[in-house]
C-alpha cells in the first residue's frame, strides 16, 4: 500500500514537475535571436522580417500638425549672443557638426517594453565608415535635441538635418519608417541623399526585381516624393550559408528591364537627380560584408549605367519616351 502511494506520488510529481519545467524554458525559447530580426547595418534579415511581421506597426504621425514657419514668431530677447551676434554662416556651421555630416541609420524594432508594437529607431555614424563590415564603426550621434531650444533655431536648423546627411533603410520599411518616424510631408522635400536594401538568396536576384507591384509601390511612392533628391543608391545583398567562391549566372538584362521594380523605378522623374547606384554586397563571409567588385559583372554595371541614361540628365526624358515606346531593344542595341 504504501509502495503504490509512493509510486502515485513520484508521477505526480513528475507530470507537475515536467509542466513547470516547461513554462519556464518555453517563453525563453521564444526571446532566442533566431526568433528576432536579426540587424545589421540598418536592414533585417528576410527570416527576422517575416517573424517581425507580426507585431503592430508603429503609429503614423499625425496630419494635422503646427507650420512653425507661418505661425508668428515670439521676439528673440538681445541678449541672446547666439542668434544676435554671430552670424548666420558660423551659425550653419556649428548646426553641420551637430546635425550633419551622418548616414543615418533607420530601422524597426519593438518597443523594448514587452508590448507587440514596432517603433522607429536610428543609429547614426559618421559618413566616411565602412559601410559593409560587421564591426560596428563608432557611432557619432545627432543632437537633434536642439530643435526644441527655440523657433529660430528650428528654423535654421529643421532642412539641414534632413539634407546633410545619408539616409540607410531597408526596402520594405521604407515606406512605414517615412510615415511613422520621420514623416513623409516633414523630411520627403528635404533628403538628398538615400540608400536603400534590397536582400536576395544567392542565384535569384530575380525575385526582387520581379516582386509583385503592390510590394514594391510604397517604397517607390516615397522615394517619388523627395523632390529634392540628389542621389540614391541600391543595396542588392546576396544571403549566403557558406563561404565557397561561387560563380554567377549573368544577369538578364532584358529581364531585369522588363521587370515591375525597373518600370517602377524608372517612372520617379525628379529633376534634382544626379546619381543612380547600384552595388552588390556578398553577407555570409565570416569576417565581413564584402563589397562585390562591381567591374567583375559587367551586366550589373551595364544596367548601373543604363538606368542612369533614363533617370539622370537633360537627355533622359527623351531616353525614356523610347524605352516606354520601344521597350528594351531601344536602349539595348
């Protein structure tokens, strides 16, 4: 009798035993990072976004907002040596090394506060760092905290914060980072420099140039609506498990000018543009990212140089007109 009470109770304990056991390993199973968007350089990796998406985006900004500029404008006391003495020219000067001078970089991620929301987050470093290393470079931060010292400043400063600095983002949060985080009618007219990635698994760059319009729209409305932008540039980053050297099908440039991402891309018409890039990144290397040599593909940089015949240039419009009449052959023969 007393055997089989024994018996009773050791199962119990460990039916009881196991159940505990598992409510404590099971909630930290799901905070492992192959569970999180893993980032690096201001992008996310596919498995990461595809886990991401299941979190709320983050809160558009409002619409409705306060134009500082229209509004009128408290009196500046004398005694402010800053805006009354010093001129205007030092006055951007000092405004380029708080404000200026930095690619930024923005990304998602969740709140930190255990919620299932997203928000808006930047790191910013200096513009001359290594763009595609794994060792993080040394972060030089804004102190965008001086917008809020007075309406003058914010004045002088607001544009300059937007316009002298490189701005790094992933393709497919572009859209929501412009809307929720720095604000489409806010920083769009005043960016000049852009770099977008794009991530593809080795052999098949051809599934983000033929993605599905709909995918690809918001990203290009965005860029469409930064009318003062000077250069963008393409990341297209090929995934790799492995470190071997792999030869590449060459690139179909009929296809690829064929393609919804060429047609969409092409349709930005923005006068101020001077610059059109796209680089190739291998990620896999141990080591680091490292940048493919652009000259070794000479189909990549035959398409470089052919979006920027239709984009850049007095000459360009006419271009297009063809290659929208003529198709591909126009520009490829």
């Amino acid at each position: 009798m007393v055997s089989r009470i024994a018996r009773e109770a050791i199962h119990c304990l460990g039916v009881w035993g196991y159940t505990l056991l598992m409510a404590i390993v099971c909630p930290c199973l799901l905070c492992t990072s192959r569970y999180r968007p893993v980032r690096f350089g201001g992008t996310v990796d596919l498995a990461g976004a595809r886990w991401a998406s299941a979190l709320d985006p983050p809160k558009p900004l409002k619409r409705k907002r306060i134009d500082i500029r229209s509004r009128q404008q408290a009196t500046q006391p004398e005694n402010c040596a800053f805006l009354h003495k010093l001129p205007l020219e030092l006055r951007l000067a000092i405004y380029e090394q708080l404000l200026g001078g930095r690619q930024v970089r923005m990304f998602l991620s969740d709140d930190g506060k255990g919620g299932h929301r997203h928000i808006v987050n930047s790191r910013s470093f200096p513009q001359h760092a290594a763009q595609y290393t794994r060792q993080t470079p040394e972060p030089k931060s804004l102190s965008i905290a001086l917008l809020r010292v007075c309406r003058q400043i914010y004045v002088e400063t607001h544009g300059l914060l937007f316009s002298d600095n490189i701005f790094d983002v992933f393709s497919i949060e572009l859209d929501t980072i412009m809307r929720c985080g720095l604000g489409t009618r806010i920083s769009a007219p005043y960016i000049r420099r852009l770099r977008v990635h794009h991530w593809y698994r080795i052999f098949n760059p051809e599934e983000i140039f033929n993605a599905r319009p709909a995918t690809l729209a918001p990203m290009f409305s965005q860029i469409s609506a930064m009318k003062g932008l000077t250069s963008v540039s393409f990341v297209f980053t090929e995934l790799r498990a492995y470190n071997a050297a792999t030869k590449r099908e060459a690139l179909d440039l009929e296809f690829v000018l064929k393609s919804t991402w060429i047609r969409q891309l092409l349709a930005i018409r923005l006068p101020s543009l001077k610059e059109v890039g796209i680089n190739l990144v291998v990620r896999g290397v141990p080591e680091q990212e490292l940048p493919l040599r652009i000259l070794d593909y000479p189909e990549w940089k035959t398409l470089e140089k052919l979006v920027n015949e239709l984009m850049v240039g007095e000459a360009a419009q006419e271009r297009y007109s063809r290659f929208l009449a003529q198709g591909p052959t126009a520009i490829l023969s």
